[in-house]
C-alpha cells in the first residue's frame, strides 16, 4: 500500500517527539511544515494510550507515552486510521523491547541497526538489546572480538546516540559467566576459566574482567540497566574449579558470584538483571529450567541480591497457564520477572511464524493476565545465524499488535502496517516461513550430507512414497515464492525462494537415487549422476544469494561459517557422482551410504 505523507509542526508538536519525526523524515515521508496530512500530538494522563481522531482533516494522536505517540504516527502512515475508522490501542507494558543475537557470527552493522531503530519507533517499541557476549571492543583486552566483527566504542555511542534520538532505550546485554566459549579459548584467559564456557567463580583475575565489562558498558550507555547473562551454566564449578576447590553446592557458588559481580555494577551506578533458568535447573534433579518438581531453597531466595532482577526467559510453550505459573514462581522469590518471549529465527532460515505466533501470543495474553509489565522479544542465531533476520520483522509486527491490545491481529492490519513501516508483503514473508511447516513436524536442514540425507530420510523412514509428498510440498511452496523472488526491502525473498527451490530439488535427487539403487537399475542410476552437476550450481547460485542477503545487513565476519557449509554440499555432491560411477562400473559392491536402514520410531 502507499504511504500517506504526514506534517507537522514544529511549535505545535511536544519537544519530545521532535527529534524523533526529524529521524524518521530520513525514510519516511513524516516532514515538518510541509504539505501532506496534518498531525498534531497530544500527551494524556492516559498511561499506555495510542489513540488517532480525526477532525477537520487534522490527525490528533493522544498519546500516554513517547513510544504510543509514534506508533500513532506509524497508524496514520499506514493508513488504518482514518475520518472513518477509529483508531484506539492500549497496551500494560511500559517496556516493550526486542533483543538481537549479534554473537552467533552475524553482527549487525549500525547502519542497518538505524533502519531496525526507525521500524521499531514506529511499531511501538522502546527497548533494544544487542546480546554481545565477546563483539564489543574491550580496552586492553585484544582477544575481544578478535575476527568477530566486534563493535567498536565509536560504533556503539552511534547506535545508543541515534537510539536515544528516536525514543529507545539501548540497554547492553552482555555475558558474565557462562557463554563465553569465544574468549576462554585463547591461552590468556586461563586464569579465569573453569570450564570451555563458563568463568572461575572467586577467582581475582574473574572479577578484573568483568569490572573492565561494566564500566566500558557504563560509558557506551545513558541506560543505568544492563543484562549480565548468566544462563546455562551447567558444568559451573565443575572444571578447573573442581580440581583447584573441590566440589561445591551449585547455588551457593551461582549467589556468591552473582553478588560479586552485582558489587561491580553497584561501583559503576548500574542495574543488574540475569537469565534466570540457573536458579530453577538448579532446584531440581533433571537439570531442566521448566521441571515443575523445581525447589529454591528459601535460604537461596534471601541470598539473591536485591539489586538484581530476574529475566524470565520462555519461547517454548504455547499454553498460557504455563506462563502464568511461572510468572507466579518468580514473584515467590520476591522478584517482579522481566519477561523474554521469543521470535523465532534460529535455526531457521526465515522467521517461523508458526511457533512464534503460538508461543509468543500465549506469552503475551499471560502477561496481560499477571499484569507483567516488562516483555521483550529475543532473536536468536543458534548455528551460525543463517537466518535473514530482517525476515522477523513480521514477527515484530505481529507481537506488537498483540502487546498493543490486539489479542487477535488482523492479517490486514498486519499487512497494512508491515507494507508501510517495513516495506515489502507481509504474505509472501508469511508465505516464506512456510519453509519450516510445510510438512507437519518435519524441519529441513541444509547442511545434511546429502549422500546420507539423515533428516529427511529418518522423517520419512525410508518411505519413498512419504518422501516423494515432502518434496513435492517443496516444490509447491517455491512456485508461490517465485513471484516475491524480486523483493528484498525487508528480508529477501530471493533467499526464501532459493532455500525452498533447493530444498525440492535436493529431496527429489535424494529419492530418484534411492529408487534406482535399491532396482539396481544402472541406467537410471547414470541419469541420477548426470543430474548432479545441475545440483551443485544450484547449491552455489543459493550460496550466492546467502552471501548478498549477508553483506545487506551484517558485517562481512562469521559469513564464513556458512560458506564453509555450502563448500561442503558441493564437496559431497561431487563425492556422490564419483561414488554412484564406481558402482556403476563395477569398482565397488555398493554405495555404502545408501544401505542405512532407518532405525524404528
């Protein structure tokens, strides 16, 4: 749809908005003092109110906060407010927040980040996290991102000054104990390793560290709030610690480092808050963060810090009893949970509406429910980030209408304001997650061997007639890609198309070369091989296009990763001509990898 052109003016509108429509004026056609249609901004008592009256041809947005009032002017360009549809949202949460993986190889440049910073001021949202577990710059300490496209300090007050600028919160979300896998690997930070991830708990050299992390973040920043991490640290105290200590109880090492380091932000005036899985693996035998048969003792409870708040993170459910029970077990520990729900981008190639829709809006109508008022969404890039994360702007779009009271979200309206704010289709982005639902519980991946197929074969086992209806699904979905195949605004969806086109073509090779073997028909079997060539240049052409969507938005480090993936299709694809013609002639008895059985469900 088109853009409506909106003006304001600058005496009329609140000093603070003005800096923001000056930024957004720089993509959007939001100009002061211009033609187009009049917007005038009014702050109510209201607290989360959005809300667009129309009168006279002026568009008046009441607004409760900074970030409703811009959504507003989000609305009016989209054109969903108008003289003859009223438009009205509220939402509970005063912090509204997206967090962006940038330490799975891809790291995201600023300039890009400022395109995410305009989308989400107009989509409603007030907080962005950067998740920075060793890509950050850290004075003196050289290994810090070393090859890893690490943002340097220039680069961060950038993005935290263009941020403020716009009305959003930049709070830092950075590791201090576990995940740290890329920094305890160099030889210099042997002192303060206890495990291949995770830091020594106690030790002097630990606390150095991290104390250099929270005052260069303390000066990158004008947030006082900064996320330390601390998830997932399974084998806590449990390497060198063990060896140098003995063993020790796993809360009481988890308070006692976690108090140190809160003593760190204390010095440096800032905010802490944690992952909180730890305390609830902790509390019970199976290890796992949702294991209902959890217990906190209440002596671990009183030793918590009181400074540090808990982030309760959970993509996983799609009941919203279960949310609602967890909410309620943290507020036990006498701490008011931030919540992290999740938009679904790791490994996967496009976001996956499917689980982010189920999940994600379970999580939200649960925390209107408990009255939470903190929620952010995560993207994750477990695997490499192979993910066009551009792609999970139709999550964002789609979460944002749920936060903002729209507990049932219009495809119109999503698609409406998603053409405006973000540019591009919101059903073909749709249409692209498909990627990840065209068969009921099957989840490609591209980087199967291609000569074992083990994915795709152990879904279908060994069913050639089960395996022939996912590729056909395949081919179907990148028919109805191939028309979107052009954009690229937001996600490219020549990438989508690709994947899918790759997919389809991957499978029916796999099946045409079963078929023939299990026959021993040799002659079907050189037409298989004669295929091969064409699959390789498939694999290359997509490899390309993964490279072009990478360089639009990432900076040019961890791409490597993934091009080793795809060197490594087209080492097997060759292997598979090489080994089919031995067969064929007689070198060889068989093509061992051919003759797996699948194992029974």
């Amino acid at each position: 749809m088109k853009q409506q052109d909106l003006s304001w003016k600058v005496v009329s509108t609140p000093a603070e908005l003005r800096p923001i429509l000056t930024a957004l004026s720089e993509a959007y056609p939001i100009e002061k003092d211009r033609l187009g249609r009049p917007v005038v901004f009014r702050r109510t008592p209201d607290s989360g109110l959005c809300e667009v009256r129309f009168e006279n041809g002026v568009a008046t947005i009441n607004y409760g906060s900074v970030a409703q009032a811009i959504r507003g002017a989000g609305a009016v360009l989209s054109g969903l407010a108008s003289v003859s549809r009223p438009y009205v949202e509220r939402t509970p949460f005063e912090t509204l927040g997206i967090m962006l993986d940038c330490s799975r190889n891809a790291v995201m440049t600023p300039e890009h980040i400022k395109v995410w910073l305009r989308r989400l001021a107009l989509l409603g949202y007030n907080m962005v996290m950067l998740y920075t577990e060793d890509t950050y710059c850290l004075p003196d300490e050289p290994y810090f991102g070393y090859q890893r496209g690490a943002y340097s300090s220039v680069e961060l007050r950038e993005i935290v000054r263009y941020a403020t600028k716009l009305g959003i919160e930049v709070v830092p979300c950075i590791q201090t104990l576990g995940h740290l896998e890329h920094i305890l690997k160099h030889a210099a930070y042997w002192k303060v390793r206890d495990t291949t991830r995770v830091m020594m708990v106690g030790e002097k050299e630990t606390y150095a560290l991290i104390d250099k992390m929270v005052a260069h973040w303390s000066r990158m920043c004008k947030t006082r709030r900064i996320h330390i991490g601390m998830d997932e640290t399974h084998d806590l105290g449990r390497g060198r610690y063990l060896d140098l200590h003995g063993y020790r109880n796993g809360f009481e090492l988890f308070n006692e480092h976690l108090g140190k380091v809160t003593k760190i932000c204390r010095t440096y005036g800032m905010q802490p808050m944690i992952w909180s899985d730890m305390y609830f693996r902790l509390g019970c035998k199976s290890g796992g963060y949702y294991d209902a048969s959890t217990s906190i003792p209440d002596s671990v409870v009183r030793k918590i810090p009181k400074q540090a708040q808990l982030v309760y993170w959970d993509y996983e459910h799609a009941d919203e009893a279960f949310y609602r029970d967890w909410i309620g077990r943290h507020r036990e520990m006498g701490k008011e949970p931030l919540m992290a729900s999740g938009i679904w981008t790791w490994k996967k190639y496009w976001y996956d509406h499917r689980i982010t829709e189920r999940n994600a809006g379970a999580c939200v109508d649960a925390c209107y429910a408990e009255k939470v008022k903190e929620i952010f969404f995560t993207q994750w890039g477990d695997d490499g980030a192979y993910c066009d994360h551009d792609s999970a702007f139709a999550g964002m779009v789609y979460c944002a209408d749920k936060a903002y009271g729209n507990r049932e979200p219009e495809e119109r309206v999503l698609a409406s304001r998603f053409s405006a704010v973000c540019g591009g289709s919101y059903v073909a982005h749709h249409l692209a997650g498909d990627i990840h639902g065209v068969v009921d519980g099957f989840q490609p991946h591209m980087w199967d061997d291609p000569l074992f197929e083990t994915r795709f074969r152990t879904f279908c086992s060994d069913d050639l007639r089960k395996m022939a209806k996912v590729a056909e699904a395949y081919r179907g979905l990148a028919q109805r890609l191939r028309r979107y195949k052009g954009e690229k605004v937001t996600g490219n969806l020549e990438y989508a198309y690709g994947v899918a086109a790759t997919f389809a073509a991957r499978y029916a090779l796999c099946i045409a070369l079963l078929r023939a073997y299990r026959k021993r028909d040799m002659a079907a079997l050189r037409r298989v091989a004669r295929t091969v060539p064409g699959m390789v240049s498939r694999v290359q052409d997509l490899g390309g296009v993964f490279r072009e969507m990478w360089l639009s938005h990432n900076k040019p480090e961890g791409m490597e990763m993934i091009q080793a993936h795809f060197g490594m299709l087209e080492t097997r694809y060759r292997e598979m001509q090489t080994r089919i013609g031995e067969f064929v002639s007689g070198e060889v008895d068989c093509i061992a990898e051919l003759d797996y059985k699948c194992p029974p469900k």
